[in-house]
C-alpha cells in the first residue's frame, strides 16, 4: 500500500509539473490591417514568455452598452421588459434583442446607454443601474459590453438611424424567461441580461 500512495505521490507532482503556466504576452509589433466605420482590426505579433511568437488578428472597438429598460408599475411581480426584433445581416436571421449601441469615441458608457434606449425606443428611466461588464467575445474582440438596469421608464419617440428597422416589444418577464428556456432567444448579451435581472430578483437583490 505505502509504495502504490508513493507511485500516486509521483504521478501527481509530474502532472503538476507539465501545467502551462498562464502569463501576459509582450507585444513586438502591431499593424493596421483595416480600419472601418465601426472597429477596427490590428494584426498584432506577440511573444509569449517561453519565447514562441505568434501573430493574432485583433478586433478594437470603442466598447458597447447594452438596456434593460423594465416598467415595474402595472405588475411589480412581474414587471413588462422593453425588447426589440430586427433582423441581423451577419447571423442572417431576425434576433430578439436588448436595445443596445455603440459607444461614440470618448463617450461616458451611462450617456451612451441613454442615448442609445432614446433612439431606439423612445423609452426614457429615471433610475440607472450597471448590471454587468463583460467581453463579447475575447478571443478576437477587444470590446467590453456594459448591461444598464433602466427604472421608472416613460415612453416617448424613437429617432432610429438610416439603417434601423425594428420593432419595440413589450412583455412581461415572466414570458422573456419562457423564451430563453424554449431556445426562441439567440443574442448573448440579451441572455445574459435577463438571466442576471432574473436571478437578482429571485434572491431579493433588486
């Protein structure tokens, strides 16, 4: 018995030993490869701290904010959700989203929030809360996300840009959720909104 725990003792430090250690990467150089309207995309060269270099192409962008406008008035047990349906040139279908927007360079995350919900829905709140901050997709996107909690919302008009064509939905939250567990929800950052709003309100944080 004592030489099999020895024999384990050895096989577990080897394993241990062959862990790669986790460290930042230096940066030797970093080209523009593309500039657009909305990001831009680097071809960085990196060099690890064992030596071996490699090249990734980055995604940079100003960052986004992401709206959980909720009306709490009609039905506090189950307040309506402010949602939209637009169809996304990229995923090639129409998607059920949060309102959400870019950014514009410089500008305060909260005021890109308001403006954005303005915008896109007309809808104004009162009271503003940062749910979460997260990256989209940091493998190759550089973008951090930003959801906003927005209470006592009044409705007005919407001023939509050129290329918006939506439709603003209203449901209670009760329904958002049955969406999510049915699988008719695709967007992350609206996934990850509601599940967050809904959790809190389950363990009485909101």
């Amino acid at each position: 018995m004592a030489a099999k725990r020895t024999q384990k003792k050895k096989s577990s430090s080897k394993a241990a030993t062959g862990v790669k250690r986790a460290g930042s990467a230096k940066v030797i150089s970093s080209r523009l490869s593309f500039k657009g309207m909305v990001f831009n995309v680097f071809t960085d060269t990196l060099e690890e701290p064992d030596g071996h270099r490699h090249i990734k192409d980055v995604i940079r962008h100003h960052g986004s904010v992401v709206i959980l406008a909720v009306d709490e008035r009609t039905n506090p047990a189950d307040p309506d959700v402010i949602l939209e349906r637009q169809y996304r040139h990229a995923a090639g279908q129409f998607l059920i989203e949060l309102p959400a927007g870019t950014r514009e360079p410089g500008e305060a995350p909260l005021a890109a929030a308001k403006r954005e919900m303005i915008e896109e829905t007309g809808y104004r709140a009162k009271r503003w809360t940062m749910l979460q901050k997260y990256f989209a997709s940091p493998g190759f996107l550089g973008e951090w996300m930003q959801i906003y909690l927005a209470r006592d919302i009044r409705q007005g008009e919407a001023h939509l840009e050129m290329d918006e064509n939506l439709e603003v939905l209203r449901m209670p939250l009760s329904v958002a959720m049955k969406m999510v567990a049915e699988g008719k929800i695709h967007d992350g950052k609206t996934l990850i909104g509601l599940s967050l709003y809904d959790a809190a309100r389950k363990a009485g944080r909101l």
